[in-house]
C-alpha cells in the first residue's frame, strides 16, 4: 500500500471510529450523537465519510441508519430540502477530495525522489 493510501485509510478510519462512536453514543462528541445539533460543515464531513464507507463497504443496519439521519439532516438545513443543491455540492467535494488525494500523491513521489537522489 502506497503512503499516500495509509494516510487516507488513517484518515477514514479516524472518521468512520468518530461515528461509530456516535453510533453507539459512547465517548461521541454531543453534537455528533445527534445531528440536529450538529453544525452543517460537521453534517458534510459525516455525509462525506459515510459516502466513503458505503464506497467500500456495505454499511450494517446501524451504520446505515446513522448516516441516513445525517444525510436528512444535511438536506434539511445545508441545502433547504432541494436535492439537486445536495448533489451538486456532493459532486465538486467529491471532485475536490481526488484532487486533493492526487497532489498528495505527486508531492509524496516528488519527495520520495528527492530522497533516493540524495
């Protein structure tokens, strides 16, 4: 497994440990055991991450719930019902995050040259 993708394994892991315990309303921030009151940049990072999980993986029942109850949420206050608003900001976060994932990339290689040059 290339750096670049232990560090964004590390990262999901991270986020997706956060909402387990969100899940099981242990040792979860308040806001995160309930979306309601969770900020809306709080909502895009969980709508984020279950978006990553679900990618990967089949969510069980509780993960799926969880996520569901966050995405209603994001939808509700982030984007005023509209679906369509949802999508679009999905899609260039979406876009964003490969982008970002991808000068990582470069700039891991790019380093990992300069330390085989020297």
């Amino acid at each position: 497994m290339k750096q670049t993708e232990k560090g964004y394994a590390m990262k999901l892991v991270r986020a997706l440990s956060l909402s387990m315990a969100a899940l099981a309303g242990v040792a979860a921030p308040p806001a995160l055991a309930d979306p309601q009151r969770a900020q809306v940049a709080e909502l895009k990072t969980v709508y984020l991450t279950c978006e990553q999980a679900a990618a990967r993986t089949i969510l069980d029942m509780a993960a799926a719930a969880f996520c569901s109850r966050y995405a209603e949420e994001l939808l509700r206050r982030g984007f005023a019902g509209d679906f369509n608003q949802l999508l679009a900001w999905w899609r260039e976060a979406k876009e964003d995050a490969v982008a970002l994932e991808g000068d990582k990339s470069e700039s891991a290689d790019e380093q990992s040259a300069t330390a085989t040059t020297h």
